[in-house]
C-alpha cells in the first residue's frame, strides 16, 4: 500500500520517541512491502524558533494533505511565558481544528507485565480495557475568552451536531467491542452537560439500539475510574472533562509513557500521538519511554491505512517485549531486573526484534 505519512516531532522527548515510532513503521513498510513516504516537518516549539509560529503554513498543507500525521509532543517552558506572543499549544488546536479532528481516542488496557507499575492496587487492574472517546474540536478550549483587570472567562457551548458526530463515533467502537458505553457529563450544572445528554439519549435509542447507555457525572465518574475501571467499555466526554479524565486513566497503565492516542474526523485521515507531553523534565536524557508512541503507529495503520494486521504485529510485538522484562526508567521495578531500565532507542530495538520475530 502507498501512503504520504507527515512525521511532526516536536520538542523535548518529541523527536526522541517519534525516531522509535518511525522506525517501526519503516520495518513494518518493508516487511509487508507497503511504500510508505514519510515527510519531517517543524511543529511547536521548534517551529516557532524557525518561523514565528507554531504551526507554519508548510506544515499545515503537509499534514492536509497526508494520509496520517504522527507527532511526538510540542511545548515546553521556554515558550510558556504568560506573556508569550506565540505558543505551541495555539498550533495543536489549530491543528486539530484544521484537520476536523473531532474524537479523541485513548485506549486504556493494563498489560498483565505493568499491573505492579500502577499506583493502583493490582486486583483493582484486572481486566482494565477500556477506550475514551474525547470529543476535540469543541467545548471551553475553543470558546470566546475575556479578560480585563479583574475578571476573566471562558465559554463553553456545544452543537447538537457536534455531540452526535462524536457519540457516533464511541457507539460504532461499543458494537465492536462489549457493547457498553458510558456517556459522561456534569448535567445537573451545565447547560452544555444537558443538551449533551439528551443528544447522546436519543441518538443512541434511534441509531444503536444494540448498544446499552449508561450517563455518569464527572465528580462520580473521576472516582469510580479507579474504583471500579475494569466496569468501563466505551466512555465518551466532552473536551475538558476528557482531558482531565483521560490523564487520570493512564495512571492505570503505571505511566503517561505507555498510552497511545487517536484523533479522528469523519474520514480516514487521522492524527496520532502518545498522550504525554514533552517531558522537559527527562528531555535530551535518552530515557523517555517511547511505548505509546509505537502504539499510536500501531493505531495509525488500523484507523488510517485499514492495515489491522499490521497493527496487531506491533501490538503484540510490544506486549511481548514488556512480557519478557522490556522496562523504561518509568515503569521500572525491583521486580523485574532488579530495578534496571534500558534507553530510548535500546527499548526501540528490542520492540524491532520482536516485530521481526513475529
Ligand atoms: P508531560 O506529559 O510532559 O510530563 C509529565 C511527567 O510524566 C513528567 O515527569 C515526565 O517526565 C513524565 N513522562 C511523560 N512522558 C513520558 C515518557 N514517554 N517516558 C517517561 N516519562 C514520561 O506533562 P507536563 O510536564 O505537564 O508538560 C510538559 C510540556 O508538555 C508542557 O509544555 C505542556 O504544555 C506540554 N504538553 C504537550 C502535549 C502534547 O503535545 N499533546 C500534551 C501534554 C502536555
């Protein structure tokens, strides 16, 4: 298969972890003989140093017309001044608006090898898989702003069309899945929250009758999630709540390192990136664990290119590797190898071995 892959390291661990994730694609490309080009291109931070903007002009028509995007991670301290006329984040939501990025995916399953790397009780994590369903492109992020002297404020709105395109999104991944999905919002506060509820009610009633619907709010909701998370399937949320709650989550998986993401609009075209940020704590160190951003690539040929065997290749590929001890400084253990943990580049070669060897 042919496809035009835009490559946006960003800053900090960004260009440390996407080299490992372009290096499994590379290796999947040849194994299977698909011809994939993949172009570099200044986002963030990097790209502000260049051109004064996040996100410049070239990288924007790249990325539009690509097939996939991956990214590593943009920001850092040197650009978040509160006086800065430029900021990398403005340029990921301007991308994600761009792109019509709408749902957010953020798949939570807690491999067996990690349960001691949680901060959670290991009987708590059996069975965790679940997936979070953010919407992207709309809620407080992208409302109006004021400010003076003494006052500041935020709007929050939300369309009956942009519920729905985003709860068709969960409810199709619930059919595939266990056929659950739990809807969250705050609907005795916000008037947001009860137009979403009644959007999210009756559309599931007409369109996915098959798919049971539960409603939860937020307060409840952050709780139960490490209560009880092996109870979730689908979840789906509005924008900030999904911010929020979608970090709380990947505490599940032992570390911010381990989860990939997806954003997709209503076509195959789709942007992908682990969760964490850019880490300037750890950054130039070679130590940032570079797990999610595999398997955002492996999330990036099943949702993009349809290449679901692929996908699984990695998947497994890194799942093996974590079986037989792979630990990154962040979810190292005295359990496993005494507490030792290998590079950046040295857990993207034992994830490449593995892959070769499926
Ligand atoms: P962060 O995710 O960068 O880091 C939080 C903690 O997790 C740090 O201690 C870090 O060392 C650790 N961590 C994160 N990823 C890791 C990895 N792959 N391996 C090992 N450890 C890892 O969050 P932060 O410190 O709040 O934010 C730092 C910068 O990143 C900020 O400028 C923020 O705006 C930006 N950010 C960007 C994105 C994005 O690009 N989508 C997302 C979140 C934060």
């Amino acid at each position: 298969m042919k496809a035009l892959i835009a490559v946006l390291p960003g800053d900090g661990i960004g260009p440390e972890v996407v080299r490992e994730g372009v290096r499994v694609l590379q290796a999947v490309a040849q194994r299977h003989g698909h011809d994939f080009t993949l172009v570099e291109a200044d986002f963030g931070g990097v790209a502000i140093e260049a051109t004064g903007e996040p996100l410049p002009q070239a990288t924007l028509d790249l990325c539009l017309k690509s097939d996939a995007i991956l990214l590593g991670a943009i920001g850092g301290p040197k650009w978040s001044a509160p006086d800065a006329k430029a900021r990398p984040e403005t340029g990921l939501l301007r991308l994600r608006k761009e792109l019509a990025v709408y749902a957010n995916l953020r798949p939570v399953a807690v491999h067996p090898a990690l349960r001691s790397a949680s901060t959670i009780r290991p009987e708590i994590l059996e069975g965790v898989d679940l997936v979070f369903v953010r919407e992207l492109t709309g809620g407080i992020y992208f409302g109006a702003k004021t400010r003076d002297a003494t006052t500041a404020s935020d709007l929050c709105s939300y369309s009956v069309a942009e519920v729905e395109r985003v709860t068709r999104v969960a409810a199709r991944l619930a059919q595939a899945r266990r056929g659950k999905l739990t809807s969250i919002d705050t609907s005795n506060v916000l008037e947001t929250s009860r137009l979403w509820r009644e959007t999210v009610t009756r559309l599931m009633k007409a369109e996915f009758p098959d798919v049971t619907v539960e409603h939860a709010l937020v307060d409840s909701a952050a709780m139960h999630l490490i209560r009880r998370p092996a109870d979730y399937d689908v979840i789906v949320t509005e924008n900030m709540f999904g911010d929020i709650l979608t970090d709380e989550a990947s505490m599940l998986a032992g570390s911010l390192g381990v989860s990939p993401s997806a954003s997709l609009g209503d076509g195959t075209r789709g942007l992908y990136e682990p969760i964490h940020g850019s880490a300037p704590d750890i950054a130039g160190k070679g130590i940032a664990n570079p797990v999610g951003t595999i398997l955002s690539v492996a999330l990036l040929l099943r949702h993009s290119l349809g290449l679901e065997a692929e996908a699984k290749e990695i998947e497994g590929a890194v799942y093996r590797a974590l079986d037989a001890g792979l630990r990154t400084a962040d979810i190292a253990s005295v359990e496993v190898n005494g507490g030792k943990s290998v590079s950046t580049s040295e857990a993207g070669d034992v994830i490449l071995r593995q892959l070769a060897s499926a």
